[in-house]
C-alpha cells in the first residue's frame, strides 16, 4: 500500500495523519501533540505517533506534506503548503459540499472560499493580533480555572450573556475578574467571551463569499459552545466533523497522496468522519 | 417628575437613536409622493432638498447601537467608524426609507465610501457634491452656484418639485431660523455652562436630522426656553472647546462623561454642518448665488474645508481666546485622516498661545470608556489642582 | 470611613496620616503617610503642597488585586498600617488610585494614576520631569512640570505588547521566575529582536528563537528590547526628556532598564519602591486634601 | 528616483533613468543654490508639470522624496520624527516620512533640495494631499496655492468642470508670473504639451506589450522604474527621447519572445501601491512563483493613457485639465477603478487580481474589502487580499505576505492541475454574472477617448 503523511505544526499543537491508498482512501493513524518549544521535535513526535496508531514504520511512509505554520521545521517532509490549501483541502474531503471554511485555531482564524473541488477561491486571515483565537478561549479558561473541554458546553448554559468590551486576549482576564467581582455567573461571562470571537470571526470571514456549507475546523471546532456562537451569529449551521482538528493534517496527507502520483479517484472517497472520530 | 425638558430631551434621544429611521418612515407614510434624501456628513445645502419638497435626513453613523456584520470586511482595518456604520446601515436595510444619499468629498474614505453604496444599494440614487476648496478662485462662486443647479436638476429628475427662487429663498428663511436657534442656544451654554447638559443640547440638535426644519424649529424653541436650569449650583469644572469631532459622532455616554468628569464645554462641533454658516444666507436676491457665497466666504472654519485665506489654527485660538476657554479637548474620531492632521498645526498654535489642550480618540461604536475617563480626570487634576 | 477620629485621641496637636490605596490590575498596593507635625489648623492650597512635601512614610503594604477589589484594598492597607504601627481608624483621610479607584467604598477621593504617580514620582525625585510606569496592563509616560504637576500624558492603548504582563507571560513561557528575568537578560550577548507586534504571538517568535537554540538571557534581552520600544514610542510624543524615572513593578526588572537606557540614550531612574509610586502619591494627595481640612476636623 | 530599485531586467533604459533622476536632483540643488530654475511643488497624482515648463521651473514632487526614503530603508527615522510632533499613527506615511525628512534637514541623495517658490496643490483626487501641502509650506515657509480639480464623479467629465479648472490655470499662470518675475512662455508651453503625447504615445504601447504572452513587461515593478522620468520629464524632449529608447528595448524583448523568467506561470494584475521599504523582497516573492505582473493602478496615478487619452498641444489648457479630471487613477470614481481593473483582467489576459492594502493611503485602499467583493464573488475572479503599508515599515511582515501569497498561487495551480483554471476574458466570461445581473453603473464602459 502507498503510504503518505500529512503533519500540521500549529502554533499550538502539531497534528500528523497517516493515510494509505488501497481500494481507495484510508486513513491508518493520527496524533496530537502539544506544539510546545521546540517545533522540530513537535512535528518528529506527532509524525512518530501516528505512524505507531497506524502500525507502520516511518519508513515506509512514501510522502510527507507538512503545513501549518512551523511547516518549514520539517525536516523530514516532502514538501510544504500553506495551512489555507490543506484546510480546504481537508473540509472538503470531510464534507464535499463545503463552500465556505472557516478555521480557528491557537493563534488565528482564517475563512476560505472553496470551489467545488476543494480549491482555494479566496480567503482571509487574522494574525496580526491574537484578539479572538483559541487562544482567546485559553486564557478565559485558565482564568476561571476550567478546562479547555469544560468551556463550550458551560457557555451553552449562559442565560444573560456579559458584554465583553476588550479584544485583547490578554486582557480579557480583567474583563471576566471583573464581572466575577460583580457577582456574573462563570456560564454568562463565557457565553459572552464565545459572542464576542463569534462576533469578531464572522465579520472578518465576511470578506469572503461565505457560502453554503460552511464547514469548521481548527482545534476550536472542537467546542461546542463557539460552533453554537458562530451559527447564532452567521444564522445558519456549519458542518462540523468530529476529526475538525486533523483538517489541515488531513487536507496535507491528501495532497502528499496526490503529489506521490498515486492518482486520487474522485469515486473513492468516503467520509472519514468514523475513522476521524476514533 | 418629569420636567418638560426632561420630555423634549427624552423625546429627541428616541429620535436620534432609532436606527431604523423611523421618523423618516413616518414622515414618508404622512407625505407618500416625496422622497427622502440623505446626507453624509458634514455640510449639505439642505435648503436645497427641502426646496424640492423632499426631506432632507443627515446621517451621522449609528453609534454603538449598531454591532457590524458586514460593514468591516468592505472597508478594512484603518479606516474610520462612521464608514463603517453607515454602510452597514444600508446592507441591513436601515436605509431603505431615503430614496438618494448625497456625498461630498471630505475625506479620501468618505469620497470612496459614496461608490461602494453606489454598487450596493442599487435601488437608491447616490449623488456626489464637489465642494469647491480653492475660494481665492474667481471662479469658485459660479462653479459651485452650477453645482448647486445640477443638485437641484438632479432631485427634480427623483420626483423632486421644480426648485424655484421664491421656494428656494423660503427654505433658506427657516435655515437660517434653525440656525439662529443653535447658535442663541449655543450662546446660553457658553455663557452659563453649568445650566445646560451638552448631552441634552446635542441631543435635541441631532434629532433635527430626521424631522422637517419647521419642526424641528419649533423644539429649538421649546429648548430655548427650557433647557436651562438657572437653579444648578456651579461645580468647580474645567472651562474647555472641543475641537475634531466635526464628523463622526463621539458615542452619547463619552459626550455624557466629559462633563461628569469634571468639564464644562463652551464651544464644540459636534454636527458642524448643522451650524455651518456664521451669518445669515441673504434671501433676496439669488438664491443660489446666496448659499455658494456663504460657502465660500461666511461659513465656519472645519478640518474638511479648505481655505487657504484663513488658517483654522489661529481661528481656534482666537475662538478659545473669546469663550474664555482654559484648555481645548482635541476629541477625535479614529482613523480620522483630516483631525490628525490638522491636529499637528492647532496643537503647534495652542503650545505658542499657552493653551493647554488633550488629545483622545474615540470611536463611535465604542462602548466603554474607562480609559478615556481616566485621561480626562487626570488632565482636569492637573489643571485644577495645581 | 472616617469621621472623626480628633475625638478619638484628645492629645490635640496630632500629626495627620493619610493612606493611599492603589488598586492595579494585577497588584493593590498601599502607603501610609504622616504629615509633618504640628498641623492643626486648615491650610491653603500652597502651604497644603508644601506641607505635604515634608511627609514621612510609615508603612507599605501590598496584596493581589484578584477580584474584589475593596477586599484587596483593605488587605493591603491593614498590612500597611500594621508596618506603621498605626490602627486604621487613625487615618485622617484615604485616596483611592488605579483602576479599581471607584470601587473602594471607604475612600475620601479617587485620584487617576497619572495624577498620582506624578506626586508620588515628583516627592521621591524633585527634579523628575519625565516619568513612565510600566504596569501590568499599561504603560504610561508622563512629562511633570516643576511643581509635580502633570502636563502631558500618552497611555498605551488596550494592548497587552510593551506592558508587564508581556513579561510575565514570557517569563512562563521561557520557564523561569519573574523575579529573575531582569537580572538575566543583563547576560545577553546577542538579543534576539521580537517583530511581532502582538504579546501573544510573540510568543511564538520567542519559541522560534528557543528552538533555534538561543539563550534565554539573549531572548529576554529582545523581550526587553521590544519592551523599551515601545515605551520609548510613547514617552516621545510627551516630552523631549533628559531623564526619566521608571515606575510600576516592571521597574523592578533590571533588563527593562537598561533595554530603556539604551533605547532612549539618557539616564533610567527607579525608585527604590517603584511599584508604590502611584499608592504613595494618592497618599500625599490625600495628605494634602487632609492638611486643608484639618481646621474643620479638629 | 528607483535609482536603486532593483531590477531583474536590465538594459540601456536603466542606466538611462538613472542618469536623468540624477540631473533632475542636479537642476533641484542648482535651484536651492541660485533660485535657478525656480522650483514648484507639485502632486504626482495628475499633475500638470507641463505647465512649469512654460516658466522654465522645475518640479519638486514630495512623493518622490518620500518614496525614496523609504526605498532605501531610510523612512523609519523621519516618520518617528513627525510623530513626535504629533502627527498620529494612523496619518499617511508619506507625508511623515517627507515632513519629518524636511525637518531633519534629511534628503534621501544627500543633495541639497530647494525651498519652492510655489507649493502648488493640484487636488487631484487625495484630500490627505492637501494637507501635507499645506503642512510643507507652513513648515517651509512658502506661498502656497491650490488648483481645485472636481472629482470625477459623473460618467462624463462635464464643459464646467473643465473651464472651472482652466480659469484657475490661468490665475495660477499670473500668480506664478507675479512670483517668479518670468513671463510665462506659451509657445513653450504648448511645446511641452506635445513632447507629452509623444511620452504617453510611448509609455501607453510599452503597457500594451504587457498583453503578450509572455509579458516582455513588468507593468508593476518596472513600471515605477519609468514614473520618474514620467513625471519629471514628461514635457521634455530628454522624456521622449528616454520613452522612445524604452519602447524600442521593450519591443526587441517581445520580438525575441523574452519574458519576465524563463516561463511564465501567471499573469496578474496589481491594484494599489508597493510595499517600498520591502520592494525587493516584495518582487521576490511574485517572482518565487513566477507570475508576472501585467497590469497595475498604481502606475495610472499621474495619467492613466493606455486607454487612449493623450494630451494635446492644439488645446494644451483644456487638454491639461481633462488629463486632471479624468485620465487618472486618483481622480476617478471607485467604480471606474473597478472598471479599469477589469479590463485588464480580460484584455493582458490575467489568471487574477492581487490587492495590496496599503495602511496609509486611505484614497487606494478605503473600500477595498468591497472591491475584493466585486471581483471574487460577482465575477468570480480569483483575489489575493494583502496588508502593509507603502512608506512605514512596521507594518510589513514577511511571513504572512508569504503566507498569503503562496496559498493563492497553490490555488490557482491546483485550479490548472484540476482543469478548472481560466484567463483573461475567459475567466470574466465564465464566472461574471449574466447580463443584467450587475448593476449597470459597474458595466458601463468608461468613457476614456475623449480627445481623440
Ligand atoms: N478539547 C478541546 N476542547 C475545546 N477546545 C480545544 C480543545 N483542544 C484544543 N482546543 C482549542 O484549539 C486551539 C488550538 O487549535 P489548533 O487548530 O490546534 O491551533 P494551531 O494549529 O494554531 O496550533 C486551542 O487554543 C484551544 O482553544
Ligand atoms: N517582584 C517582581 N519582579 C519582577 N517584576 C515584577 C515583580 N512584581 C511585579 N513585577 C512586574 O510588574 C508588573 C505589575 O506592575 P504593577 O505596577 O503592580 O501593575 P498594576 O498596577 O497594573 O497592577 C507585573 O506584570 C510584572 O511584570
Ligand atoms: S491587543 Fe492583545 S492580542 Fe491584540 S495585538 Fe495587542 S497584545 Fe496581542
Ligand atoms: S470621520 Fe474623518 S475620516 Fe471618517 S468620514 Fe469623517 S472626515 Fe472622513
Ligand atoms: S493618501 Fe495615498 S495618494 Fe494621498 S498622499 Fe498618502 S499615499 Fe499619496
């Protein structure tokens, strides 16, 4: 069997995906680990964990794409493309009739326009300043002392959602010490922390058609409570796989197949929600 | 109990803080042949609309009523809130009841902003003002009296009345009465600030853009007479002009929060264009002659108007000199181009004429102000208790 | 919450004490003044500064500012109070700085910070005329005329980049306490410069560096640097300055100042309690307001 | 002036342009020496320089000036300069960079520039032009004076707009008469007007070579090579002489079939100014993946004459005017931009549009989130939205315009390896709405050939 690997060194954490052509796609492993200091080392450890989920050598890997932003510190990779190509690349695979993608991840948050291949129309992204990324979400959590996964379904519980005045990701600790002072529930000040990046994400994502499907990805993805934000504020529901995070590693180990010359059949594809949600 | 201010002002906040222009729907249903035509800030001859027998509408943004969803991914990063709210104003359909909005080119976004309405709201008539900048001209009075008539062309081709001299010059007769009012209410606030709220002026003066002149005349009045509570005791307040808010519209809370924080302001301009000429527009004679030579030769000074016979630094110091002003509040929109640069040169003057001043930049869709307040405090702190 | 506390000590010419209480974004400080003494009598506005120039500070006290404020005020003050030996019901009068000023219920006045840490900086250095606090949150430069009064200021917007907490999260991220940072970017061989304009991902510039094999003292060192920047960017739009006195706890961190040194080419003075200038000008405020009022109490 | 830019292609036009920027700098410091010439300040955007030909004076373009800082990484220092005396942040950076140069007593060649005897503000089109003229001469201490060009903003320009722009010529031409103690010389005049269409008859075919494949032309970077000889020499016989020699180069190339790189991969049209303190690094980028830009706005800011104005020397007043109203990018209306972007796209035939967001030049870049609108999702144009700034350099970062621009072109390359990909008129054909669906302000031609 043709084995490739897509490998995403985010900014927060490194996502590798192993897949393999026979009788179509299929994908052998996954891995998630934290991005942390050392972004080499990042990238060598969640491509040697998904090669152990998968059960096959490093070797034996034909193709690696890496992506993300610390793509060029693959050493060992193929090739590189930019997280904007693999994220569309992967949303479509995971939902073909994706349109629109928007992706929020540690450190940005991007929207792409998808054709009806997968390819790249148009995008924009928001890296300047980290107002409004997961990492946003981050540091609202630390603050009320939660874990990242206890926050989306908290926020889903806010009644009266707070106004949250700053965008600065740093400071959005004063803002919630404060409502905390004056008495505001924990679930109140994180439906409106999840507001406001809602709010933030879908007037930056409107610079692009923003079209039917929508489908999500990013780490944040995994929370319910931004999804539910998101579609209050764009009206409308966004397509969300359970494997969201693995998109840009997906969308890479699609393009090292490709690019191995292995000849992706359009017929062959399925869903990779199942083997995704492991 | 509610005083009868207390109800004019209440009554004017409910205006101005209708976004979906709802005087202007009403005043539509109530006059269903007539349209009603927008104006973006800063000066407009309204004169001109109402002649035509249409409603004359200013628009000023949406302050931070308005949570944009659309507005931002048109114009970007960098540029200005009223921009923004406006525009968002029309991609939300809160524009729908002004069958055409007229621009003039007084600012490089705001001149953009015309024609990107232009594509989008297809359904509305966009008309572009050139108010000439070069007075020393001899030929800007019969330039701008040609606009003017090409104005006037263009509002009776929208179902506008045929504009004459006798309806033009009765429009101009109850201009110039609104703008007697402003100026003897402005008068009154200079004269005894602690008597007058600027929030409760500002908001009376702003709900004239959505009612017709003669209404809005006649508040003006009802102000004149009421507005002020010779009862309020004096506070120990910084005596100051405000400088730089000619356009976008400082939120109603930061306008509120000057004064808590310890200032009485004397003078602003705060919707200029409202109180755009210092002297009556004569109305005999013609009319639109009239009102290009106000233009040019009896208006007031602004960041948007160039004149290179007047330097408007040297005007202001001269206006905070008049008033008796202890310091001017350079109170500026963000991102906007014409404030900043003209803030260069006044500031330059003010330091010369030992005028202290303070710099802060607002945006219109903000909403908390703690450090605004915080700034102002301290340069009331400085002042007071030296 | 003082009303009359001449009743409580009959010993009539007492000295007047006055505490300020700076509630900060991350830190409530305190100070405990006493006037000099033999005050009795209200004074005018002059003689109340000049009284308050010869104050004596007696107490320090500091607590995190968490999320009641009022809480962490009184913390701070009671600890300051117990350094002064002095019972909080003595004070004469309290000012209330920072940004939590307005909720200290038990306050005589709320004081901004600038104003604040302009007399606090004019007491301790009389010829300061240039002052900049790096707080948590915020930096502001301030330009002081001879009398301590403030005449010019520039805040930094709500931007964590170039403020304390910068430091605090790179100190986190780089592994090492925050009391030692300062004093290891002064290793430094090769600082490592920050582009990013952002606090947040800077960070990953700082991993980048890490993972590019840079030593932590060079990489702090570039922290510092952008750090100094910016302080730098505002500190010129106050005043053209010969000198300037650093205040706010990020004084503390020795690589700040020499970043600031060398940006700025003119001297760095810190005082000895940097992060106490805001709390102690309040105070001296405080004192002032006391020292006018003392004819009525008394 | 890009007497450093750096060029991939160089030939005799080089040397040449930089020999001529280098004697106008020369003419600049006889003029600061002796008030011989006598200078003028002038905008580039639509300027008249014929006109000082007429008086023999010279021009001084502060954009010049400031772009040339900036080029040579020199911009930094002066925008610092001017901020502390309060300009803010958000203010135009050209302007910073020239006022805080002006202060410094900093010239971007080190030679000395003359104090002139007129700032003369054509106002054609930027607003933020007007203040830094005004700002130039308080700071300058010079006589100061305005030509109010109306903005384009019927389809037409109309007979008013013209004569309203004649009548203050002339004032102009008494008032610098009155100044300079020369007579102004029609004959002059009228023989700079010609040598002009000569220029723009050279300059307009050189952009028409662009629509060749492969493009002998760069219409972005190369292009700003010829706008100093372009705006500096356009009335003078060493400009026609220099255009016709670039002409004929660029002509040679096409014969030989010669492009920007040994293949062409895409064509591209760029719309808004370069990022200058990064220009290099910039074209390198584009040139990584081999696209070639064939069209640009940025290079109709003096005159727009590719689509047939000329000037001409029959009525050189009038001609003058209409060139301000309405043959340049910066006094057309917004929509007319899109326009003119459009038809490049269809006739140089390009795979699509880049966007370059210029933080400080409010007059380019306000509305382009709408413009990038009408081009993706009306006429489905491929658009690379980028963010910078043209003067300041803190707001350029190499890693994400990197990013930007690589996910666009594996896009498109993606487009062409699934088959989809589509150029030039095709591309508008294929994605544009049907008739009737665009709003017809937007379809309407431009109206260009009006003197012809
Ligand atoms: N279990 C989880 N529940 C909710 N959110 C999560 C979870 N895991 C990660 N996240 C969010 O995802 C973000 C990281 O997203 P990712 O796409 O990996 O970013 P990057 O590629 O920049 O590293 C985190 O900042 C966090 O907000
Ligand atoms: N012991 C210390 N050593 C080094 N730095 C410190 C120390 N204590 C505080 N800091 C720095 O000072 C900042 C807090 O300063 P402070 O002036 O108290 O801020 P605020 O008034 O906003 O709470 C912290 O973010 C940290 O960077
Ligand atoms: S506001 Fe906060 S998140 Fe944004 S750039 Fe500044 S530090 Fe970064
Ligand atoms: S606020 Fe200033 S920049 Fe904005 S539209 Fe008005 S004049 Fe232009
Ligand atoms: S705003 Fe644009 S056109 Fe105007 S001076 Fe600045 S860069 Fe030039």
């Amino acid at each position: 069997m043709l084995l490739a690997a897509g490998v995403d060194v985010g900014s927060t954490q490194t996502k590798a995906v192993i897949a393999g052509e026979r009788d179509g796609f299929r994908l052998l492993g996954r891995a998630l680990v934290d991005t942390g200091s050392n972004v080499q080392r990042a990238a060598e450890n969640g491509f040697l964990a998904a090669c152990r989920e998968a059960a096959v050598a490093p070797e034996e890997v034909g193709y690696v794409v890496g992506t993300g932003y610390g793509r060029y510190k693959i050493t060992f990779g193929h090739a590189q493309m930019t997280e904007i190509s693999c994220h569309a690349r992967g949303a479509h695979f995971l939902f073909p009739a994706t349109r629109t993608v928007i992706d929020m991840g540690g450190q940005d948050a991007k929207a792409i326009s998808v054709g009806a291949r997968g390819e790249v129309l148009d995008f924009v992204m928001n890296d300047k300043c980290a107002a409004g990324t997961g990492r946003f979400l981050a540091n609202a959590a630390e603050v009320l002392g939660l874990g990242l996964d206890e926050l989306g379904p908290l926020s889903l519980a806010a009644r009266h959602p707070v106004k949250i005045t700053t965008v600065c990701t740093v400071f959005v600790e004063s803002d919630i010490l404060s409502y905390l002072a004056q008495g505001k529930q924990a679930e109140d000040i994180l439906g409106g922390v999840h507001l406001a990046i809602a709010r933030r994400t879908v007037s930056l994502a409107r610079r692009v058609p923003l079209e039917a499907a929508i489908t999500m990805t990013g780490g944040v993805a995994r929370n319910l409570g931004m999804v539910r934000a998101l579609e209050q504020v764009l009206e409308t529901k966004l397509e969300v796989s359970p494997g969201a995070h693995f998109a840009g590693a997906l969308g890479a180990a699609l393009f090292a197949l490709e690019k191995m010359d292995a000849g992706m059949k359009a017929g062959n594809r399925r869903p990779a929600d199942a083997i995704l949600a492991g | 109990m509610p005083t009868a201010t207390d109800h004019l002002v209440e009554r004017c906040r409910e205006v101005v803080e209708d976004l979906s222009l709802g005087e202007v729907r009403r005043w539509k249903q109530e006059h269903p042949q007539a349209a009603a035509i927008g104006y973006f800030p800063v000066y407009a001859p309204a004169e001109l609309i109402h002649a035509a027998g249409m409603l004359p509408v200013g628009l000023n943004g949406a302050g931070d009523r308005l949570d944009l969803q659309h507005a931002d991914a048109r114009f970007g990063s960098f540029i200005c809130s009223i921009i923004k709210t406006t525009l968002e104003m029309g991609l939300t359909g809160r524009l729908a009841p002004l069958d055409g909005v007229l621009f003039t080119g007084i600012c490089d976004s705001a001149r953009n902003l015309a024609f990107v309405c232009e594509r989008n709201f297809p359904q509305q008539s966009i008309e572009f003002l050139h108010l000439p900048q070069n007075p020393a001209s001899s030929a800007s009075a019969g330039f701008l009296k040609g606009e003017y008539q090409r104005l006037a062309g263009r509002l009776e081709q929208l179902g506008g009345r045929k504009i004459d001299d006798r309806g033009l010059q009765a429009a101009i007769a109850l201009y110039n009465e609104n703008r007697a009012l402003l100026r003897a209410l402005y008068a009154q606030r200079a004269a005894q600030p602690h008597q007058m709220r600027t929030l409760d002026l500002y908001l009376v003066m702003r709900a004239g853009n959505f009612v017709p002149v003669e209404t809005h005349n006649a508040w003006l009045r009802e102000a004149l007479a009421e507005l002020a509570s010779p009862a309020a005791k004096p506070r120990d307040s910084l005596r100051i002009v405000i400088e730089g808010s000619f356009c976008e519209q400082p939120p109603l809370d930061l306008i509120r929060l000057i004064e808590d924080a310890g200032c009485y302001i004397l003078d602003d301009d705060f919707l200029l264009g409202r109180r755009w000429f210092s002297e009556d527009v004569p109305v005999n004679g013609d009319p639109l002659g009239a009102l290009a030579e106000s233009y040019l030769d009896r208006s007031v000074y602004s960041s948007v108007r160039h004149d290179f016979r007047h330097r408007r630094h040297l005007l202001l110091v001269e206006k905070a000199r008049r008033l008796g002003a202890q310091a001017v509040l350079f109170l500026i929109a963000k991102f906007c181009e014409p404030a900043y640069f003209d803030y260069v040169l006044f500031k330059r003057e003010l330091e010369a004429a030992a005028i202290p001043h303070l710099l802060l930049e607002f945006e219109e869709k903000a909403f908390t102000f703690d450090r605004l307040r915080t700034e102002i405090e301290t340069f009331v702190e400085s002042l007071l208790f030296d | 919450m003082r009303s009359s506390p001449a009743e409580a000590r009959p010993s009539a010419p007492r000295r007047l004490y006055a505490g300020g209480v700076d509630v900060g974004s991350a830190f409530t400080k305190a100070v405990i003044l006493a006037g000099p003494a033999g005050a009795a009598a209200a004074l005018e506005p002059a003689a109340a500064a000049e009284f308050a120039a010869r104050a004596q500070i007696l107490g320090r006290g500091a607590a995190k500012t968490g999320v009641a404020m009022e809480k962490a005020a009184r913390a701070a003050l009671e600890q300051a109070c117990e350094q002064a030996g002095l019972d909080d019901a003595e004070l004469d009068y309290i000012a209330a700085t920072g940004l939590g000023r307005y909720s200290i219920g038990f306050r005589n006045i709320q004081i901004t910070e600038i104003t604040s840490d302009a007399c606090g900086a004019h007491f301790l250095f009389p010829g300061a005329r240039t002052l900049l606090d790096i707080g948590s949150q915020s930096t502001r430069a301030i330009g002081l005329s001879e009398t301590g009064r403030v005449h010019q200021f520039k805040t930094n917007d709500k931007c964590a980049a170039g403020s304390g907490s910068f430091i605090v999260r790179a100190a986190r991220y780089l592994q090492i306490p925050l009391e030692a940072a300062g004093e290891l970017a002064l290793e430094a061989d090769q600082p490592q410069p920050i582009s990013s304009i952002c606090a947040v991902l800077a960070e990953s510039e700082i991993i980048n560096h890490v993972s590019a094999g840079a030593t932590v003292p060079n990489i702090l060192a570039g922290i510092y640097d952008s750090l100094a920047d910016r302080s730098a960017l505002l500190l010129k739009r106050v005043a053209a300055a010969e000198a300037v006195v650093l205040v706010g706890g990020v004084a503390h961190q020795r690589g700040a100042v020499r970043a600031l040194e060398r940006r700025l080419k003119i001297p760095v003075q810190v005082p000895e309690n940097c992060e106490y200038t805001g709390a102690l000008g309040a105070g001296l405020l405080g004192l002032r307001r006391a020292a006018a009022a003392a004819g009525a109490t008394a | 002036m890009p007497a450093s830019i750096p060029s991939e292609y160089r030939g005799r036009m080089h040397q040449a342009q930089r020999e001529l920027m280098q004697r106008w700098y020369e003419r600049l410091e006889e003029s600061a020496r002796s008030g011989n010439p006598p200078a003028v300040s002038l905008m580039i955007a639509g300027n008249c320089v014929e006109l000082l030909e007429g008086f023999g004076a010279v021009p001084l373009y502060p954009e010049i000036n400031a772009l040339q800082l900036a080029i040579r990484h020199a911009s930094l220092a002066p925008i610092l300069a001017a901020e502390e005396l309060g300009y803010a942040a958000d203010n135009c950076a050209y302007v910073k960079a020239d006022i805080g140069a002006l202060l410094q007593g900093l010239t971007p060649t080190g030679t000395r520039l003359p104090t002139p005897a007129l700032v003369l503000c054509n106002f054609v089109g930027c607003n933020t032009y007007v203040k830094w003229f005004e700002h130039c001469a308080e700071f300058q201490g010079a006589p100061l004076t305005l030509l109010d060009v109306p903005f384009l903003r019927t389809d037409e320009p109309r007979a008013e707009d013209v004569a309203y722009i004649v009548r203050q010529l002339q004032e102009i031409v008494a008032q610098l008469e009155a100044i300079t103690g020369r007579r102004f010389d029609a004959e002059r005049f009228r023989e700079a007007v010609r040598c002009a269409a000569r220029v723009e008859e050279a300059w307009s075919r050189i952009k028409h070579l662009a629509r060749r494949t492969p493009s002998p032309f760069d219409a972005y970077f190369d292009a700003i090579t010829l706008m100093g000889p372009l705006y500096v020499y356009r009335g003078r016989p060493e400009g026609v002489a220099f255009f016709e020699l670039a002409l004929e180069e660029m002509e040679a190339k096409a014969a030989r079939g010669e492009g920007l790189y040994d293949q062409e991969n895409f064509r591209i049209v760029i719309e808004g100014p370069p990022p200058y303190p990064f220009f290099r690094a910039f074209r390198d980028m584009f040139a990584a993946w081999k696209a070639a830009p064939v069209a640009s706005t940025y290079s109709t800011v003096g005159g727009l004459w590719e689509f047939g104005f000329r000037h001409d020397p029959d009525r050189p007043f009038e001609s003058l005017a209409l060139h301000m109203l309405a043959h340049n990018v910066t006094n057309r209306n917004y929509l007319q931009r899109y326009q003119q972007i459009r038809r490049y796209v269809e006739e140089w035939d390009a795979d699509g549009v880049v966007i370059h967001f210029v933080k400080s030049c409010r007059l380019f870049s306000a509305g382009q989130g709408d413009m990038r609108d009408y081009f993706t999702r009306q006429l489905g144009i491929p658009t690379l939205y980028l963010e910078s700034d043209l003067e300041d350099p803190r707001y350029f970062s190499t890693a994400q315009i990197r990013n930007r621009m690589d996910a666009f072109f594996e896009a498109l390359e993606h487009a062409r390896a699934t088959g989809t990909h589509r150029r030039g008129a095709a591309l508008v054909r294929a994605n544009g709405p049907a008739p009737g669906d665009e709003p017809a302000k937007v379809a309407a031609g431009p109206t260009l050939r009006i003197l012809d």
